[in-house]
C-alpha cells in the first residue's frame, strides 16, 4: 500500500507540473476580463490581473526550483524558490482536501466534484453492484445449465470486445428512439430534479439511469463472469469436489458452498479493478446521455482547458483506484481467512 500511495503521489504530482507548464496565465487572466460586462481602466485591469493570479496561486513559481532562461553563452542555472510556489500551495491545500478553484467560474473544484458525484455515484454504485451480482450468478448457472454454456461464452467474449460507448450508443438508438422503442427518455436529468426525499429522487432518476446503468453492465460484468467461470471449471476438477459428491452432496450445494469460494479468490482482484473502469467509463455514458455527473464536468472542464477541475476529477479516480485495492485485500481475508496481509 505504501508502494501505490508512493507511486498515486507521483502520477498526480507529474500531471499537477504539466497542467501548470501548459497552462498561460496571460489567457487565463485575459479570458476573464473579457467575459466581464464592466469595462476596466488601465490602472484597474493591472488591479484585476494581480488579484486574479494572487487567487488562483498563478503568480507565484510552479516548484521548488526552475531554469530560468540566461541570455546566449551563459551557462544555466537553477533557482530556488523556497516553500512560495504553486507546487507546495497545491500540496498543502490538497492534504487538507482544498482542490483549488475553477478557472473558469471560479467555484472551489471540491463543491462542483461533490455537486456532480450526486448523479456519478448512484450510477457507478448500481452498476458495480449488478455487474458483480451478474457475474457470480451467471458463472453459476453456466455451470449448471451446461447446455447453452459454449453459445452463452460466445456471446460474452463478444460483449467483452465491444466499446463501451458502441454499446451505450446501440441501447440510446435502440431503446430510447421515436423511430424505434421509446421507452426511456432521451434528455438527461436536470439539477432542479434532485429536490425532495431521497427515494422520491431515486424515482425521478431512474429512468434516465437504466441505459447508462445497463452500458456499463454489458461492458464490465462479461470479463468477470467468464473468469469466474474458469475459476469454476478449475475447481470442479479437485479432488475435493469429488469427494463431497460421494458424501452425497447435489451439484448445485456444490457449486454454491464449496467451489464458488475458492473460485471467488482469483475474482476478487478483478472484482475490485471493476470500481475505477466503472468511474472511468461513467464520463463516457454521461456525456453520451446527457447526465449532469463527473462526465460533463470532466468533458466541459477539458473543452475550457480548465485544470484544476481536471486535476480534481483524476484525484478523484486514484482515490478510487486505491480503495479499491483496500477492498480487495479486505475480501480476500474474508473469503480465506489463511490470507495475511504484509505490512
């Protein structure tokens, strides 16, 4: 763990100094007297610029040291900063969960990732949820339904190379068109909707939530399910299995209360990579079906060039990343409780 903090640490610092490299506080700066009604003077826009680059941390060096440029023939040289630069700002504001402000409305990033994980989460919880629901009880009954189990595996290895937003695209023409099946609506949801208790919120969400919900269990359920179904094979094979069948146990108390538990070990890790791939492709079905979560935010935020939301949003997915892996080592203790973890 303290390997994946090191490394989520590094990968956020590397994105937090090219963001701040590319970015042209000059722009920035012009772009926001420019959307202003008021006409400013001379005097008053140097007034603005200062106020606006002391706000967003932008009139300071971005680390610890840089190169400045030396005229032709001198040799360069570094130049310490000290603890005053947008580097040590960023660091101190994001242990104490301060993700900055918006370039572009200038919103702290915390309240519009907080704001916009209202619809993300009810969509990623349900279908990590579903496609874990659908794994275990698929893998199951393809191994006792035998039957149809090679056309089943053809079928799933087929879901599992498409697209997600293929398949977010064919439900959205397919079951949300007025040229074909109208049964759920096209628009998305509207922030005034989140109003009242929450299962009367539960219900106006619904609908808008069953395409977006299904895209990501046709895309993320079928690589679980056919390595459960592996899993499973494997074990019914072990001597064990044959042992509880002579004791009289039916193949369906097997599959339940011996193979399945073994077989879930080698699941769990996958299991648990399913939470960040079910946040990453919620900012697919989002923009795709209009849903006002982190997809929008994340698409509108790139559109702007507006980093600090960016920079917020990949945040957000190394948080995931990393309680994910927590979770997969807390199942795999409860599932075999020989598992130890290393400090």
């Amino acid at each position: 763990m303290g390997r994946t903090l090191l490394l989520a640490w590094l990968v956020l610092s590397a994105l937090f100094l090219l963001s701040r490299s590319a970015a042209d506080p000059a722009a920035f700066v012009q772009q926001a007297l420019e959307s202003s009604s008021r006409v400013f003077s001379p005097a008053e826009q140097q007034a603005a610029t200062r106020q606006l680059l002391r706000r967003y941390g932008l009139d300071e060096p971005v680390f610890y040291v840089t190169l400045p440029p030396q005229p032709h023939g001198l040799r360069p040289a570094w130049q310490w900063h000290g603890l005053h630069n947008q580097y040590h700002r960023w660091v101190g504001g994001l242990l104490r969960g301060d993700l900055g402000f918006s370039f572009r409305d200038g919103a702290p990033v915390a309240k519009l990732v907080g704001r916009s994980l209202r619809y993300t989460l009810p969509l990623t919880g349900a279908a990590l949820a579903l496609s874990v629901a659908a794994a275990v009880g698929g893998s199951l009954l393809l191994n006792y339904h035998r039957t149809w189990r090679p056309t089943l595996l053809a079928v799933l290895h087929a879901l599992q190379a498409l697209p997600l937003f293929l398949v977010a695209l064919g439900l959205l023409l397919l079951l949300a068109n007025p040229d074909a099946l109208s049964w759920f609506p096209v628009f998305g949801l509207d922030a005034a909707e989140l109003s009242g208790p929450w299962w009367a919120q539960a219900g106006r969400q619904l609908p808008y939530l069953v395409l977006p919900i299904t895209s990501l269990v046709l895309v993320s359920a079928p690589a679980l399910l056919v390595q459960l179904d592996g899993a499973l094979q494997h074990e019914l094979r072990a001597p064990y299995i044959a042992t509880a069948r002579a004791k009289g146990a039916s193949r369906w108390g097997v599959l339940r209360h011996h193979a399945l538990r073994n077989a879930l070990l080698p699941g769990i890790t996958l299991a648990a990579a399913l939470l960040p791939e079910v946040v990453a492709g919620s900012v697919v079905v989002e923009v795709l079906f209009a849903l006002p979560g982190m997809g929008r935010l994340l698409a509108e935020a790139a559109a702007s060039q507006d980093y600090p939301v960016l920079l917020g949003g990949v945040t957000l997915v190394v948080v995931v990343r990393l309680l994910a892996q927590a979770l997969a080592d807390i199942l795999y203790q409860a599932a075999d409780p020989r598992v130890r973890i290393q400090p």
